[in-house]
C-alpha cells in the first residue's frame, strides 16, 4: 500500500505580515498532482492543519478545494488529526458524516481505520495533539500527568480494539526525544519538557509524525517527521521541504521516498554590506524571494529596508547585528557621561558598536560637526548669544 505522509500545513499563515495562502495554494497542487501521479492510496496529514485555532476564510476555501480534489476527484482516501495549532473541535466538525467519503478527521479523539490492498489488510490508527489535562479528563485516569503517559494512554486504547498480526500505521503530533527543533514550532508547553520517547510506538511498522518543521527520522528510520509545507522562519533557509512517500509491503516493511516540494517563493538569507547586495542582484534569477539581509555595513544607513526592495520586493526584514553586537561591546561600562568629553563620548560608542576604534577622518568629522552645533547654540536662532552656553556639561 503507498501512503503520503506530509504535515504542518500551517494554512493561513502570516509571515513577517505578507499572507501566504498563495504560495501554500501552489504547492498543495504539486502535491495532488504527485497523489495522482504515484498512485497514493492515502495521505497521512499529521496535524497543525491551520496556523491557529480561528484560521481566515481564505484558508478554510483552500483546505476544502484540496480535501475536494483529493478524495473526490482523485479517489483518494485522507487521515489528517489535529494539531496543537488546530482548534480540535472546528477541525473535527462533521467527521463522522465525512468519513462515508472517505475523509477521515481525528479532531478531538483518536480514531482507527482499515485499509486493504492486494496482500491483505492494514490499520491506520490516528492520534490527534494528546494534550494531557485534556485527556486526562476525557478517561478519567488522574496519572496521566504529563504528554508522554497520555499518548501512550491514547495508543494503548486504541491498539487493544486492532487484530493482532496485522500491518499497522499511526499519525501523532508530539515532540519525540532526540528530534530536532526548529524556530517556528510553537512550543507544546511553557517550561518543562512536552517530549516523549520513541519506544511509545513500538508495534507500529509506520510512524507518521508531525508537529517539527524539518523533515527527519527519529530512533529508527520510521519514525518520521515529514516537515512542514513551507518554509516558515529565516531559521529554516536551510531546511529541504518535502512530503514521503511510504510503500508499505505485505510484511509490513516499509520503503520511503521523499519528494521535493518546490515553492514559488524561496525563503533566503543574504549577507553583506548594503552594496554588495545590490550589486548581486543584478544576476540574481530569484529576486521575488523572500529575503533576510543581514547588512555588515559598519556605519549608519538611511532607508536600508527601501534601497533593498528596490532589487528585493519581498526583503522582509533586516539583521544588522554585527553593528550592535560588536567585539567588547559588553564590556562597556556604565560610567557617569557627565564626566567624559564629547570626544571621549563619541570614542567609546563607537567602539561599542562597531569593536574599532574611529580613524582621523571620522574624529575630525565628529569635531566639526560638535563645533557647528555648539556655535548655532551659542547664537540662537536669532544670533543672538544664549546665557549659559558655556556649560559644556549643561543637559
């Protein structure tokens, strides 16, 4: 049997103000064409659906075009559970009327099904986001104290209802220990540790996991994050998106493939000084990106973010921290500026921001600068000379 696994879909997500429900909308047609393509029997959606609990109409209008396509058009049958962005309840709405079309939505509780394919047939068990308060409550077991004992909790329930020997398959949305986070997950709890350990799906021949953006494996090579949809941080430049395609044999060994996704946007960060940039966007093929310049330029710039949408329309933010953090800048003191010179002054926060010390050239300019501002104060606006002008420490 051939499942796709993907996850995070985050639809209706904003990132750095700019709406990218279009950019979502053009891979998620990728990824139809690929279901029809490779003869998907499933797509495994593990979670995080929605960016949040109340997504946009715009991103309810695309979830319901893809789900359309997807199970009507293409035939195909699709799991998908909620995500700790997802409201449960909203995403879950409907589920049992739906599952006659073969859209199978794990909102609030888990839920099993059974497929079958030529060698016979296979479980696909689907745990939603196991908050454990809410757990808790809904089976009254008081020691369900943390994520790791309510997922287990969840599995143990739903596996004593599956016939043993069978080929099984699970969607999860947790943090599993030793996986690797990325910027834009929203942590599942403040404090303490949300993790819970690879070994809770032992008995499981797949493991579709969502909830970490980056595509990777976790203790065994199916235990599988399959990543987010898009890139949805600067921290994630780096990252391969992709969706899996899982072949799941009449043993239940399973073959993987991952698919490259290929965004109309790419998300980029950019390094150097104000000209450089400009400059390497005259041979740049891809300057609707979406950019993160980080300007090493030492000095003050007027309208860095204007001059760098000129070439870049979709430069979204700048990084100027080598101008902020400079070397020994956190060894400068917090000494009393009444008692230094303007000179001594203008030395010290250069230095702070920029980890040199100023040359003859920028001295001088600081001193004439100092010296025009001192003689129109001196004068006034009329030319007329100002009482206590004197006081070079005057505030």
């Amino acid at each position: 049997m051939r499942f796709l696994h993907t996850s995070d879909w985050h639809l209706g997500r904003l990132f750095f103000g700019v709406h990218l429900t279009e950019d979502q909308a053009g891979v998620l047609d990728q990824l139809v064409l690929l279901v029809r393509e490779a003869k998907i029997d499933c797509v495994l959606l593990a979670g995080d659906v929605y960016d949040r609990a109340l997504p946009p109409p715009d991103a309810v209008r695309l979830l319901d075009d893809i789900v359309t396509r997807l199970v009507i058009e293409a035939g195909t049958a699709v799991v998908m559970i909620a995500g700790n962005h997802d409201s449960a309840e909203r995403l879950g709405f409907g589920a049992r009327v739906l599952e006659a079309g073969g859209l199978h939505v794990a909102g609030t509780r888990p839920l099993a099904l059974t497929l079958a394919d030529a060698s016979g047939s296979i479980d696909v068990v689907a745990v939603p986001y196991a908050e454990p308060a809410v757990v808790r409550a809904r089976l009254g077991d008081d020691t369900l104290v943390d994520h790791e004992k309510a997922l287990v909790a969840e599995l143990d329930r739903m596996a004593a209802g599956l016939e043993p020997g069978r080929r099984r398959v699970v969607l999860a949305h947790a943090f599993v220990t030793g996986a690797v986070e990325s910027e834009s997950e929203r942590p599942l709890v403040v404090g303490g540790s949300a993790s819970v350990a690879a070994r809770c799906f032992d008995g499981f021949d797949y493991v579709a996991l969502g909830h970490l953006h980056r595509p990777q494996t976790v203790a065994r090579s199916v235990v599988r994050y399959s990543g987010s949809l898009l890139k949805y941080s600067f921290a994630e430049a780096d990252h391969a998106k992709s969706v899996t395609i899982v072949e799941v044999d009449e043993r239940g060994v399973c073959r993987t493939e991952d698919i490259a996704l290929s965004p109309r946007r790419d998300v980029r960060v950019l390094r150097g000084t104000l000209e450089e940039l400009q400059r390497g966007a005259a041979t740049d093929s891809a300057r609707d990106d979406y950019i993160l310049a980080e300007l090493t330029d030492r000095g003050a710039i007027l309208d860095a973010i204007g001059k760098l949408r000129r070439c870049y329309p979709n430069c979204l933010h700048i990084d100027r921290t080598s101008f902020f953090d400079a070397p020994g800048a956190e060894q400068a003191t917090r000494a009393d500026h009444r008692r230094h010179t303007e000179a001594e002054l203008f030395g010290s926060f250069f230095r702070e921001v920029t980890g040199g010390e100023p040359n003859a050239e920028e001295t001088l300019a600081f001193a004439e600068v100092v010296a025009r501002v001192r003689g129109a104060d001196a004068t006034g606006a009329n030319g007329t000379a100002r009482a206590g002008s004197g006081d070079d420490n005057a505030q």
